[in-house]
C-alpha cells in the first residue's frame, strides 16, 4: 500500500515539476492556474488529458486537441519519479536520507525541463531551495549548517576551478548547480554525480554524433546528465569511493 500512496504522489508532483519546469523561464503563472492550456494551440485541456503517464500512452504521444507530438519530458519525467521515490524508500524507508534525495530530486526535475526546453537554470529556484535548505538546518541543528556552508565554499574552489580550466562543455548554471549540490550532500557525492554526468554525456553525444552531423556545434543541456549521476548517488556513490580509494 505504501508503495501506491508514493506512486500517486510523486507523479502528481512530477507532472507540478514539469509544469513550473515549462512554465517559470517564460515568466508563465503555474501556481494560480485553474486549467493547464495544450502547448500549441492554448486550448483549456481536459481532466482525462491532464492524468500523468496515462494521458501520453492513451493519446499516443500526441496532444488531443490539435493532434501535434507531446514531448517526451513530460513521459519520462512522469514514470521517473515514481520508480526514483519507491526504490529510495525500499532502502532508506522514511529515514533523513529519504527525504534530503527526494528534495533534491525535486529542484533537478524543474531543472531538467527548463534546460532541455530553453538552455536556462533559473537562479531564482537555485535561492528558493537553497533558502529553504539552510532555513530547515539553521532551525533544527546550526553546527550540520555550518558544516555544509563548509561544503559549499569547498565545492566552490572545486567546481570553479573547473570551469575556469575548462570552460567549453558547462554553463555557468551547470557550475553552480553543482556547487549547490555540495551544500546539500558532501563533496565526494558531488564530484561523483559530476564524474557519472560527465562520462555519460560525452558516451552519448558521442553516439549521437555517430549518427547525426553537426552536433557539436550546437549547445547540449547538462542537468540531465547531472540528474542521470544523481539517481545512482544514493546506491552506487559508497561503492564507487570504495572501488577508487581502495581498489
């Protein structure tokens, strides 16, 4: 039962992500909106084509007022949420971790949808969820915050120094992401989400460019990369450290 009553939540949440996603870089109002609008032609969409998953499969990917193709963001972030949610309460439960990977499993999902549809990492959800961050640890236990702002201006010289070397292949937004993400885990599972995203986007734009020209010169969204090394932190990111360190 409990893993239903997740289910149903994270895919109402996820299909909100995507909406504040879509919405919040065009400057679009998601909070007060009565009824969601088709994204082509603006038609009011009804109740049956607003169901999370079931909407995409029963209209075929396709949207059922203007019959124009749905992009598969809204699928992908839909079906992601509750397999993410469910696997990490069987082996957190409803413990701290729980609840930390799920709020930063949160930001990256508005962030996944705003960087593949526009290139763009809003600050201001970076400052909203930061703010509430140090608000919670500031209120519950003040000596964990200061040792996460100690993360954070660590992550900082890191991920800094980084773009500064390298500079091509990351958005600045990418780097405080990142950054951002020290404050919120520790630097080992940061540089780890970093590793996984890196070596996973240069795998598959690889691939791409295989197949299809011209690739490199266009700009690549990162966050999903990020979010891809994120997913595997809470399971694989201990193994990894000790396979590296200790191998």
């Amino acid at each position: 039962m409990i893993y239903f009553i997740l289910s149903v939540y994270s895919l109402v949440l996820a299909s909100f992500l995507h909406v504040v996603g879509i919405n919040y870089p065009l400057r679009k109002p998601f909070l007060r909106r009565i009824s969601s609008e088709c994204d082509y032609c603006g038609e009011k969409l009804a109740a049956i084509h607003m169901l999370p998953v079931v909407s995409f499969v029963l209209l075929k990917g396709r949207t059922g007022c203007c019959n124009q193709p749905m992009s598969w963001s809204y699928f992908i972030v839909e079906i992601l949420a509750p397999i993410f949610v469910c696997i990490l309460y069987s082996v957190y439960g409803l413990e701290s971790p729980f609840y930390l990977y799920l709020f930063i499993f949160s930001l990256l999902l508005i962030l996944y949808v705003s960087d593949i549809f526009y290139l763009y990492i809003p600050n201001v959800i970076l400052l909203v969820h930061f703010t509430m961050y140090t608000s919670y640890y500031g209120y519950i236990d003040f000596a964990v915050l200061l040792q996460h702002m100690y993360q954070l201006i660590i992550g900082a010289v890191v991920f800094l120094g980084i773009y500064l070397f390298v500079r091509k292949g990351f958005g600045f937004g990418d780097i405080k992401l990142l950054i951002l993400l020290c404050f919120f885990l520790s630097l080992k599972e940061a540089i780890f989400i970093f590793i996984i995203a890196v070596f996973s986007g240069a795998i598959l734009m690889s691939m791409i460019a295989i197949f299809k020209r011209g690739i490199g010169k266009k700009r690549i969204p990162f966050v999903p990369f990020i979010l891809f090394g994120f997913l595997l932190c809470p399971f694989v990111n201990d193994l990894f450290w000790q396979f590296v360190l200790y191998k």
